[in-house]
C-alpha cells in the first residue's frame, strides 16, 4: 500500500502550529482564563467571606474538675458551624486524652479507643449550633501525674463542606440586584460621559500639539519630549500633584483666582458635585468635579493622541499644502480641506483606542475623588461592589457588562476603522 506524504507546505504548517502552541496556551491561561472565571462568579452569590472554606468551631470549657480518683471531669463543648450560608459535612472532633481519663458519657456519637476520644457529629446546616458535656471518670494516675488540664491535650476537628464557587448551583441574582438599581443606570451615564470627552479633549489637545511641533524650529526636539512628560510619568505622582493644585484650602489655583478677582470664594474641584453657572443669560449646573476629572485625564493621554497625528501630519505630501496655497486657500482652509481629510482615518482610530482604554480606567478617579462628587464610573463601582460591599458575584456581574460594551466597541473598530490605521 502506498504511503500519502505530506507536502512540504503541510509539514511547514504543523511545525508553526507546534511553534505557536505555547503562545495559545499563555494566551488562555493570561487572557481566557480570567474572563471565563469572571463569568462563572458572576452567576454566584459569592461574597468575600465564601472565600474562606467554612470551618466548625469549637470552644473548650471545664465544669467540673476531678479531685481524687474515681471522680468526674466534665468537658463542655459549645459547637457551631462558622458559617451562616453553607452546611458542613461529616464534622468529627477528635481529643487524645491524658492518661487516667476513661469516657462515661451516654452520646452514642462519642467513643473511646485507649486515649483517643472521637465524636462523630456527622451534617450540620448553616448557623448550627450544639452544646455538648462529656464526663470522664479520673483514676489515681491522673491525679498522680498532676491532674493536667483536658482543654492543653491535641485537639483536631474536621469536616467537609461544598464549595461555593466550583458546584453547579447559579443564579441570576447579582445581575437582578445590579441592573434594577438606580446607582447602576447613574454610574453607565457618567462612565459614558467620562469616557466620551476624556477621549475628544485628549484627541484635540493631541491634534493642537502635533500642529504645533510639524514645522522646524529650535528646541523643536526638547518641546517634543517635555509634551510626552504626561504621559510616561506616574499616575499616581501627577494625580497627587493636581489634588494639590486644587485644594480648597492650599491649592494653587484657589490662591491664584481669588488674588486676580477670578473666583468670589474657594472652590472645591474634586469634591462639589456641581457649580452653578450662567451663560447668555441661562443658569444651569456644571458638573465640576466631573469635568475636573475629565480634564486630568485629557491631559494625562493626550500624548497619545499626539504621537499618532504627528506622524500621520509629516505622511502628508507637501505638494497639497502648495497647491491649496496656489489656489488661494488661507492656513484655516488648508486645516480643514487638506488637514482634516488626511486625518479623518487616524482621529476615528484614536476615538475608538481612547474609548475603549479609557471605559475600563479605574486608578484616575479613584486617586483623584474615590468615585465620589458624582465621578463613580463602572470600574469603581466593580471596586465597590467586590471590596467595599464584600459582594464578588455583583462586583463580577458589573465587570461583565462593562465587558459587553468593551466589546461591543470592539466590534466597531475592527469593523469601520479603515485597515491602513489598525
């Protein structure tokens, strides 16, 4: 019979599959895994205490101490299940008495076996509680050994119970209780909104920058490494640096615009919720610490955005710029029909980057004001639900939504954005 063999593209593209393989298994471990485990606690009701495997308790207490032989020890055992949520199964208490101790308790559940007492308690439902006497009769080598004390002798208490977060009971509970909650519907809007003009103020301050440095002048290089200092420097350095500036008290920019007649009195930007401002004879509400936030994170990844545009502006041949001059066009005519036309692919990728970076950014608002003043976003309600509340399965159910709308944004950049800017 003859053997087919395999050709050589064949056996080059199981060699790469062989190659590759390491690379999908660090990928599912790193990427894959998370996200699955992240599905599966959302549907339980998991919270910070099911994290530790419930265990029975039991506290030791002598009532009764033997004084000569033949006299009774009495062992007060006050049992409980440690946990309020989950049963316990096949509890047993094993104590290795001192020598001369002998069980005369009735408790069919308790036996001896030369020094070793073992009771077997068998189930216990959640919140169980038991109060339990064993009597012990001393004989003269107890005493003779100095009486020592029961509650001192080894002591080991088992038993099993189900865990939480690996049986197959679900619920939908946790996405019940987070989507029928007026805070949930609050904090998407304001994720939306943080999101949304954090990206377009990042974007045109980008835009600005990169217009500014795309002709030749002295110190061109220094201005464009000072304008990366947002950047690359610590999050946590910069945030601590404008929390400064801003303080109602001490900051900077209170001390400066009460000294120029700006402000009539101090203005706490990253704790009032609002401001009241008038324009053209309209009053409305200005979410101040929300555009304080929005403005930090503007200027923190606008970098960003200027490295992209930059180099797309210096891909934009001369030749247009000369021709729309020829043709009479001012600098203003030449941004909009020259400019922005060579732009439009990289801006909409940007967009799309900066949204979806910025929908998941949780250290921001949570150094600047904790999520408070009317900032909360999605990520800082997840931080909330898990560790504040102790509630992981609605912290997971959160994470979860904010994950459909990362994907579905997605779906949209690798569907509009143009394959030359991927």
């Amino acid at each position: 019979m003859a053997v087919r063999r395999m050709t050589l593209a064949a056996r080059e593209a199981r060699l790469a599959y062989w190659l590759l393989a390491p690379t999908f298994a660090v990928i599912v471990l790193i990427v894959l895994f998370p996200v699955i485990l992240n599905v599966w606690i959302s549907f339980k009701p998991v919270t910070l205490a099911d994290l530790r495997a419930p265990v029975p308790v039991a506290n030791e207490r002598v009532m009764q101490q033997a004084e000569a032989a033949g006299d009774e020890l009495v062992l007060r055992l006050t049992m409980r299940n440690g946990s309020q949520r989950v049963g316990l199964f096949g509890v047993t208490w094993t104590k290795t008495l001192p020598v001369g101790l002998t069980l005369t308790s009735v408790d069919d559940r308790c036996s001896q076996s030369n020094a070793v007492v073992t009771c077997a308690f068998g189930d216990w439902e959640a919140g169980y509680r038991e109060t339990l006497d064993l009597v012990f009769v001393a004989d003269a080598a107890y005493l003779a050994a100095g009486a020592p004390d029961v509650r001192a002798a080894a002591t080991d208490m088992r038993a099993r119970a189900e865990n939480i977060l690996t049986n197959f009971v679900f619920t939908l509970d946790n996405y019940r209780r987070i989507l029928s909650g007026s805070d949930f519907w609050t904090t998407l809007r304001i994720t939306l909104a943080y999101t949304f003009f954090s990206a377009v103020g990042s974007i045109l301050l980008g835009l600005f920058a990169a217009q500014l440095l795309n002709s030749k002048f002295r110190g061109q290089g220094f201005l464009r490494g000072l304008f990366l200092f947002p950047y690359v420097a610590p999050v946590i350095a910069v945030a601590f640096v404008w929390a400064f500036f801003l303080d109602p008290f001490s900051g900077t920019v209170n001390a400066l615009g009460q000294r120029w007649d700006l402000m009539a009195g101090p203005i706490n930007f990253l704790g009032q919720r609002s401001i009241e401002m008038g324009f053209f004879g309209l009053t409305f509400q200005f979410p101040l610490a929300l555009a304080t936030v929005v403005a930090f994170s503007s200027w923190n990844y606008f970098p960003f955005a200027f490295l992209f545009i930059l180099a797309r502006l210096q891909a934009v041949p001369a030749d247009m710029y000369e021709a729309a001059d020829v043709d009479g066009a001012g600098p203003f005519q030449q941004f909009w029909f020259v400019t922005l036309p060579n732009l439009a692919g990289i801006l909409a990728v940007l967009f799309l980057l900066r949204f979806m970076f910025l929908i998941n950014k949780f250290e921001d608002i949570f150094l600047l004001t904790g999520g408070a003043a009317g900032t909360r976003n999605l990520p800082v309600l997840i931080y909330d639900e898990a560790f504040a509340r102790a509630d992981i399965g609605a912290g997971s159910a959160v994470a979860m939504v904010l994950f459909l709308v990362l994907l579905l944004f997605m779906a949209i950049y690798f569907r509009y954005a143009p394959e030359s800017e991927r």
